[in-house]
C-alpha cells in the first residue's frame, strides 16, 4: 500500500481511539490530527479546505445561532412545563410524552439542542414530583436521536449526508420521517414495559395538589426573542423545503437556508442587548471538531483508501439488501463506540465509491446508513453529541452514571427500535420505495 495511505490510516485509526476514549476533548484531537497531516504532507495547506465540507459547517453554524436565540427567550421551558401541567404532572404520562417530545422537538431543531434545555427541565421536575432523573433523560437522549433520524436537520450525520449526496429536507422527510416516529413509539414501549413497576409505585405517592401552582408562561423571559427566533426557525425550515421544488428559482444550498433567516435578525436587531453577544454562546467547539473530522476522513478519500474499501466490499453491492445490512447493522454497532459524526463521513465516501457498481439507486444505503448511525449511537454515552450532553449533564448533577448502567438502560430499546428501521428498509425496497 502507498506510504501516505498508511500515514493516514493510522492517523484516522490513532485519532479514533482517542475520541472513544475521551483521552482529551475532542475538538483538539481532531485539529491536532488534521495539522498532523498537512505536516506529513498528506495535504498542501491549500488542500485542506477543499475537503471539509462548508455546507455542513454553515448549515449547523445558522441553526446554533436561531436556537440559542429560542432557548434565550424561555420558550422551551415554557413549552416543557406546559405540557407537564396538561399532564396533570403524572410521572408515567411525562415518561412517556417527554421523550415524545424529544423525538418531534429534534427532527426541528436537533438532538443536541433538544437534549441541552430538556435534561435541565427534566432533572426540576424529578426534584418536585421526587423520580429518578437517569431514567427520564436517558430514554430522552435515545429518543431524540431517533427523532433526529427523521429530518435533514435533525443529527449531523443527516446534515453530513444530505451535503455529500445534494438531497433535500422533503428526502429525508418521506423516507425516514415515518420511520423514526415508528421506532419512537417501539423504544418508548419497551422503556415503560421496563419501568412500569416503578412508575406506578412513584404515581401513587405524588402531591399534585401542590404542583398546580406551577404557572408555565413565567418561564418566558423575552417575548420579542422567543417570536423572532420563531420565526427564523420557520424560514430556515421554508427555505429548506423551497429549495427542493424550486432549485433553479430558489438557489439556495443547505448551509444558506440557516444562515440568512438568522443573521438577518441579527443584522436587523443585532443591537438587541440579549443579542450582542451571542455568537460567543454558539457551540463553535462542535464546529472546529467537524472540521478536524473531515480533514482526517478526507485524507483517507485522497489517498484512495476509501476507493480500496468499496471495492472490498463490492461483492454485496449487486445485493441490495445485503449491502442494506453491511451499511445499517455496521453503521449501527460501530457508532455505539465512535461517534457516529466521523462514522456518517466515512461511510459517506465509501457508498460514493460504490454507486458506479450499483444497479440500484444508491439513496436505499443513505437512508441505512442515516438510521443506523442515528439511531445505533445510543448504544454508549459517546455515540452521539446528544449522548455527551446528556450524560455529562446527569453525572455532574446526579453522581456517577457509568457505562454499564448506560447501556443495560438502552440496549432493549434502541434494539427494538433498529428491527423496526430495518424491517422499514427491507419493505421499501420491495416496493421500489427509495
């Protein structure tokens, strides 16, 4: 094999490792390994940039900015503790409806977002109606990743995705959308059945005389925020769908449908006091992290490895359904153990290098590879960003989770739910649905 493709498998391999194991945070990992390469001249300084992917970048760039600017004004909060009281505060209903609500909340708005005020919200109630918070949030965390799978925005690995493969918010929403919501309801099952015992025990011994004092239009703190970023979420949403029936009319790329309804507000309220600042709020780390990540995966695209991989594998690509396999159940089990943003760009380039072999559209291993990855990182607290948010979250409030506890909580959901996508994918390409 080339030298430089051996340079950049071991420094995808060794970079790898270390973000599993959470040697360091991960955004420094990445950037270190992206300077490694251009040090070993994998890439001229120039090159580098023609591998990331702005579109991506631009993308989730928009998104942070209009949802931060909605989590300012109170209005999750809001909308959380409104849905609490309507449920009469019964903690078997709030089980089952707050994860729900992760599930429709992410396919707007993202994993991360959702799981950033929702774990908050979560761990008050559980000190008023006196539950176990891990329960609650993990099965929040796993639900909201499976809601992600069902939009364009909703994980990174479907920004990822749809940016490689130019596909737009109405693709992904007819063939994952109905998916995912069905996988909700099945992980959701599985999660009362579970912990049905103890919710019935813990609905017994609620006040809830005491908690109808709870008024939820208190928690709105800027009404003015809470309408504009409203309405900049719904414009992003307008653009994304406009620009797939009205390419030629309407060009605007994935990255534009955030960026534009966003910082228009801010060009036109930027003055706002709330508003000042808050481009330092943004999660850049994520951002400098995908950044890294796409140079360390390009490397290998470059160096024709990822080319060599395909062809490694091509026996299955006149096998729809078992390339469906290799991609989903793959995809699935390994993002478990690396996160599934790297896992979405590497398997991203491998089906590129396969659709000259394939004798089917190649859109039938976007939608396996979006679910599983989406889906199948639920499995360990570091399969997806939204899994570090929430179990970093719980270990400084609630004490030590750990692995083990982790996944004994997940396994039989997150199982239940990838037999439903797959079942899902099988009966689509029987009907020539892809």
């Amino acid at each position: 094999m080339d030298p430089k493709a051996l340079i950049s498998i071991g420094v995808f391999i060794i970079c790898y490792f270390l973000i599993a194991v959470e040697h360091s945070p991960r955004v420094y990992i990445a950037l270190a390994g992206s300077f490694l390469l251009v040090l070993l001249k994998i890439y001229t300084p120039k090159e580098v940039a023609l591998y990331v992917d702005w579109e991506t970048i631009g993308f989730l760039f928009g998104i942070f900015i209009t949802v931060k600017i909605i989590e300012k004004s109170g209005f999750f909060n809001y909308f959380s503790l409104l849905l609490a009281r309507k449920l009469n505060f019964n903690p078997i209903k709030v089980f089952i409806f707050f994860p729900f609500l992760a599930c429709i909340l992410s396919s707007i708005m993202g994993s991360i977002t959702v799981i950033t005020f929702l774990a908050p919200l979560t761990y008050a109630l559980s000190k008023i109606l006196r539950f176990d918070p891990v329960i609650y949030i993990v099965a929040e965390v796993c639900l909201a990743n499976i809601g992600g799978a069902g939009t364009v925005m909703g994980d990174p690995p479907n920004v990822v995705l749809a940016s490689m493969f130019n596909l737009g918010f109405t693709d992904f929403l007819k063939h994952n959308w109905i998916l995912s919501i069905i996988a909700a309801w099945s992980a959701i099952g599985v999660f009362y059945l579970l912990h049905r015992k103890t919710l019935l025990k813990l609905n017994n011994k609620i006040k809830k005389e005491e908690l109808k004092k709870v008024v939820p239009e208190e928690a709105i703190e800027d009404r003015f925020l809470m309408k504009g970023g409203l309405l900049s979420l719904l414009v992003t949403v307008l653009l994304l769908i406009g620009r797939d029936f009205l390419r030629e009319m309407l060009p605007v790329n994935i990255a534009l449908a955030s960026l534009i309804p966003s910082f228009t507000l801010l060009a036109i309220k930027g003055h706002y006091p709330k508003l000042k600042g808050i481009i330092k709020e943004i999660d850049m780390e994520t951002l400098l992290f995908l950044t890294g990540l796409f140079v360390i995966v390009g490397a290998l695209e470059k160096t024709w490895v990822m080319r060599t991989l395909a062809f490694s594998i091509k026996e299955f690509a006149n096998h729809p359904l078992g390339m469906v396999g290799v991609i989903f159940w793959g995809g699935a089990f390994t993002s478990g153990i690396i996160d599934n943003v790297p896992e979405a760009i590497s398997l991203g380039y491998v089906i590129k290098n396969l659709v000259p072999l394939l004798s089917y559209s190649f859109t039938l291993l976007i939608w396996a590879a979006s679910l599983g990855l989406d889906i199948g990182g639920n499995f360990t607290p570091v399969g997806a960003s939204a899994n570090v948010v929430g179990y970093t979250f719980l270990e400084e409030h609630q004490g030590r989770i750990g692995w083990g506890r982790w996944f004994k909580l997940t396994i039989l959901p997150n199982l239940a739910a990838l037999l439903i996508c797959v079942a899902g994918l099988i009966l689509k390409y029987i009907i020539g649905f892809y």
